[in-house]
C-alpha cells in the first residue's frame, strides 16, 4: 500500500522550510558581501538589505506560526549551492577590477532564487486560504524584488568600472609590447 499522498499544505510547509534555511543563509552571505564589496554604495545596499532579510526571518517565523507550525528549517540546496559558487567567485576576483561586478553577478542569483521561491510561496497561500501568510510573504516579495532592482542599477556602474579597468590592463600590455 503507498504512503499518504503529499498535499499542496505539505508542499508549502515543505518549501516554507526550505526558504527559511535560505533566508538564514542570505542574512550570512549578504554581511560577507558587504565586507568584500569595493563600492561603498554596494557595502550600503548589502547591509541594508543584510537588516530587510533579517526582519524576513521573523515575518517566515510568523508564517509558521499561522500554520500552526514549528518554525524549522531544511537544508536547501540550492542555497548551498549558490552561496558556494559567490565564495569561490569572490576568491577568484578579489581585488580585481571585476570584483564588485561579479559580487553582484552572485547576489543577484540569490535574489532571482528567493524571487522566485517567496512567488511561489505567495500563491500557494492564496489558494491555501492563508490570507494572513500571504500579505507576510507579498512584503517580503516586494523587498526582494527592490534588492534585485538596486543590485541591477549598481551592476551598470560596476560592470563599466570593470569593464575599464580592463581596457587599462589591455592598454598597459600593449605599451609594453612596443
């Protein structure tokens, strides 16, 4: 005989655990991000938004708490992932002319991630009768989506400090093959 058949509230406790050990994993990856950041407007975005996922924690707290929930976590692994790929990358980078820009490039995997897990979270509440959860979860979509835009307006700066600062590389090479 198969087990109980997994429901659409199972999948939403499930994936609400999921963002919750994601959200934790954020708050982590965005304070070393603005410690590595070169652009003091980068450092600022990372630490402002460091503080919106820290208050994202609670309102997920609070969603489980509408549930009838213990708040736990599970391991998301795709979090783990992404959070490894922003370490090794700032390695690879660090203090270079790119660095800021490919800071971003991780960061703004993490956002779309978190985008499209909280949308997804939201719907689900929807169609769960969760009125409550899903204001919680549209306040933190909207935030999430805020962090995505500034890190996409600071992209643009960044990516051209990078980009010139490997036309001066280029130019240096070439004096000196003359």
């Amino acid at each position: 005989m198969a087990g109980k058949q997994k429901t659409l509230e199972d999948a939403f406790y499930e994936t609400l655990k999921d963002v919750f050990y994601a959200e934790k994993q954020s708050v982590r990856a965005l304070k070393k991000s603005a410690k590595n950041a070169e652009a003091e407007e980068l450092k600022q975005a990372f630490e402002t938004h460091a503080e919106e996922s820290a208050n994202q924690v609670e309102r997920l707290q609070q969603v489980f708490e509408i549930l009838g929930k213990p708040a736990r976590s599970k391991t998301c692994e795709a979090m783990q992932g992404l959070t490894a790929e922003m370490e090794e990358d700032v390695g690879d980078f660090e203090d270079g002319p790119a660095a800021d820009a490919v800071l971003i490039a991780s960061a703004q995997a993490i956002e779309h991630y978190e985008i499209a897990r909280y949308g997804t979270l939201k719907t689900w509440a929807g169609q769960l009768g969760h009125q409550d959860a899903v204001k919680l979860l549209e306040d933190t979509l909207r935030e999430e989506k805020h962090a995505d835009e500034l890190l996409t307006q600071l992209a643009a700066r960044a990516n051209a400090q990078g980009a010139s600062g490997e036309e001066a590389k280029s130019a240096g090479r070439s004096k000196s093959k003359a």
